[in-house]
C-alpha cells in the first residue's frame, strides 16, 4: 500500500480527498495546524472509512516538526493542500498569506529532497488565470495579473515548482487548477465549515437556508451575461477528490517534470441559477436582494475540461442539484460547523 502525505488534510478539499484516496487503496497520513479546520474532522473520516487516520498537528513551515512526519513515516507521494485561502484576508494581511504558503511549500519541497520523495499534486486556483475574460480557460491560457496576495502565492508557486522540478529532472509534480469547489460528503459528516461570515457564495446561501445569516446579498445583476449575474464553474467537492486520485495515478506512469490540469466541470452556473437550484434542494426560498457588483469578480469563470479528459480520464460525475443538495445535507446536520 502506498502512503500519502496530505497536507491540510483536516480542511475542506483536504478531507474530502482523503476518503477517495483511502476508497482507492492508499494509505493516508494527515499533517495539519488546525488554522482553518477542526480535530473533529479526524473522527468524523474514521466514521466514514472504518480507518484510524495518522495525524500530526504541525505546522508546515516548521521544518523540524514536519521533518518528523517523513522520519516516521515512508511516504510515497504529497498532496499539499496547506494555505491560507481568503482573497479578501489576502489583501488585509498580504505578508500572512506570502509567507504561510510560499514557506510551507519551500519547506515540503526540502524536505522531499532530504527523504528522496519525488511525486507531488499541489493545489493550485483557477485564480491564476488572472483577469482574463477569454473562456473556456485551458491549461494554456495567460497567466498572472491576479488580483489579490492569494493568487499571487499560487501563481509564484506555481513557478518554483516548474523551477525546482527542471533543475531535479527525477521530481514529478502535478498542478491542479481547481475551478469553484462546492458540496459536501453524502454523509453529511464534513463539508466547508468557514469560520466567521462566509465570503464565498455557497456557504453563505446554506447558512441564508438554515437561518443563521438574514440575507443574501447577490453581487451585481448587470453583467453582460444571460441573466446579468456572474457565471462560475462549481466543482462538486467529492468529484475534485477523485481528480486527486487520478493525477497520483498519472504520476506513478507518466515521465518526470511538470504537467498542469484544470478540475472543473467546463460549465458555467449564474448566481441566480445557484441560488434557484438551493431553493429546489432545500425546499423554500433563500432570501436576497441584489447589491452593487464586488471589486475583481470576473464576469465568466470556466474550465476548459479537454485535458483532464483526455489525458488523466477525469469528467465530474455531479451536477449542481448533487452539490446542492449535498451542501443542504451537511449544513442542515451541522449547522453551527463542526466543534472541538
Ligand atoms: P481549507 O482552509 O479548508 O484547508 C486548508 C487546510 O490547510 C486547513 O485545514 C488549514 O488548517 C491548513 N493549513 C493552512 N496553513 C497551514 C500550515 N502552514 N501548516 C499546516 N496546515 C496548514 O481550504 P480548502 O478549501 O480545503 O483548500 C485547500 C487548498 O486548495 C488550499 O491550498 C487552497 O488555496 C486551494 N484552493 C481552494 C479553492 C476553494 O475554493 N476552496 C479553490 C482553489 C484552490
Ligand atoms: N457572490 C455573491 N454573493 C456572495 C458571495 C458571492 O453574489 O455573498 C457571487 C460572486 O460575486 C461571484 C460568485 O458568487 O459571482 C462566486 O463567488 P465566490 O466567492 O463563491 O467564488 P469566486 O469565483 O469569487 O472565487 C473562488 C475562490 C477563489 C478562487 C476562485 C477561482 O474563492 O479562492 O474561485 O478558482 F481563486
């Protein structure tokens, strides 16, 4: 069995792919601080998999904890799903963002060398498109002019990946893109548990639904788009945890160096449409109103999905009502997150 080191395992993403990756066979190892997730998450996936998780809570900048876990441990390959997300917290605390996820990644790349680990799948964002409005977005389209810190931090990690594994021609790394992860495991037992007001659309139409925030606010309804709001590619979360299992695949038989794929569903859903399919999962109506647009949103955002297809076999399975619904699911059973 090939064990997995997964960076910022306990978070969303994370979690998630850690049940695919345990579902196709692999065993897991979870290192994480615990920044933006909860503990509650480790017995919450031994419910959901019979399996008792290895966790080590460290912090990834720090070298000598981390290099513990690869003492212990005979690690195979690398998700590294650990970074702070936010884009707007990425503006406030620009020096946060820059050294939490350039340093983390520095950090798991020394060490990859120091152990002789030579495989690794990085989250990267669609983010790193920048401001471009010529979609669908493929694997070659422009990149930089990002518009906040925390598309900075993928799009310059992005570049020492491509740096180190020229200079290391035994390293194989796989880029990510990922497009607008949404929903939640069937269970109900994880999902996105934000801390605070959510800033993204999905979790703040679930807590609009379960009644623990008033309102929506829908920012702008004059695009120049079908119905006038903005159009996004929603990936349904468990579906992006497959992509993960695919791309180890790919590595352990492709050649070394760097190879970048989008994970979307290369569709495009409006606000008004998302919020229409909520309505549908949850059964009533979500409250909202429409407000002024928000500074950096892009009219259309979507995935060309070629790549994927043709080169890693990977297709999304679900629609927006799966992500629905399972986001209602989740948030219905837990609706004040998960606890320690
Ligand atoms: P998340 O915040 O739920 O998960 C990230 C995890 O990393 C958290 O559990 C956090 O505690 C941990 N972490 C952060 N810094 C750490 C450090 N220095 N050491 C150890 N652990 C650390 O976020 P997510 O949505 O699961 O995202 C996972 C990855 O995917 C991130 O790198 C994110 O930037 C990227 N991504 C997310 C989205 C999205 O919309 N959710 C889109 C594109 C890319
Ligand atoms: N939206 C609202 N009201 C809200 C929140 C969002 O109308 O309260 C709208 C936004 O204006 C946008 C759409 O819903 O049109 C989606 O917004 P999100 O904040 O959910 O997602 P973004 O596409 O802005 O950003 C996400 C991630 C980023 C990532 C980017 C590209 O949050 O980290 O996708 O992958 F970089």
């Amino acid at each position: 069995m090939k064990t997995v080191l997964v960076t910022g395992g306990t978070g969303f993403i994370g979690s998630h792919t850690v049940i695919s990756l345990i579902e196709n066979d692999f065993d897991v190892i979870i290192a994480d601080n615990l920044i933006n997730s909860k503990k509650e998450v480790i017995n919450r996936l031994h419910t959901i998999t019979g399996k008792q998780i290895k966790f080590y809570n460290v912090d990834c900048c720090d070298k000598e904890a981390l290099s513990l876990v690869f003492k212990e441990n005979d690690i195979d390959s690398i998700i590294h799903f650990a970074g702070l997300k936010a884009v707007g917290e990425s503006v406030s605390k620009p020096l946060e963002y820059y050294s939490n996820n350039i340093n983390s990644m520095l950090t798991v790349l020394e060490l990859m060398r120091e152990f002789n680990v030579k495989k690794l799948v990085f989250s990267s964002s669609a983010t790193v498109y920048g401001q471009s409005e010529d979609v669908p977005f493929t694997e070659q389209s422009p990149l930089g002019m990002c518009t906040n810190p925390y598309g900075w931090t993928k799009w310059m990690i992005e570049q020492i990946l491509k740096d180190v594994a020229h200079a290391d021609p035994s390293l194989s790394i796989v880029l990510l893109r990922y497009f607008n992860p949404v929903g939640a495991h069937e269970s109900g037992l994880i999902g996105e548990d934000p801390q605070g007001i959510p800033n993204n659309l999905f979790p703040y139409i679930s807590k609009v639904a379960v009644g623990t925030l008033e309102c929506l606010t829908v920012f702008g309804d004059d695009y120049d788009t079908p119905d006038g709001t903005c159009l996004r590619d929603y990936i349904h979360v468990c579906d992006l945890a497959e992509g993960h299992v695919k791309a180890l695949n790919y590595i352990d038989t492709h050649k070394s160096g760097v190879e970048v794929f989008n994970l979307g569903t290369g569709k495009g859903t409006s606000v008004k449409e998302a919020i229409a399919a909520f309505e549908k999962a949850c059964g009533h109506s979500i409250n909202h109103v429409f407000g002024p647009r928000r500074a950096g949103d892009l009219p259309v955002c979507y995935a060309s999905t070629d790549k994927a297809r043709e080169v890693l076999g990977f297709e999304a399975k679900r629609d927006i009502n799966d992500m629905c619904s399972s986001c209602w699911n989740w948030q219905q059973k837990n609706p004040n997150g998960l606890s320690d």
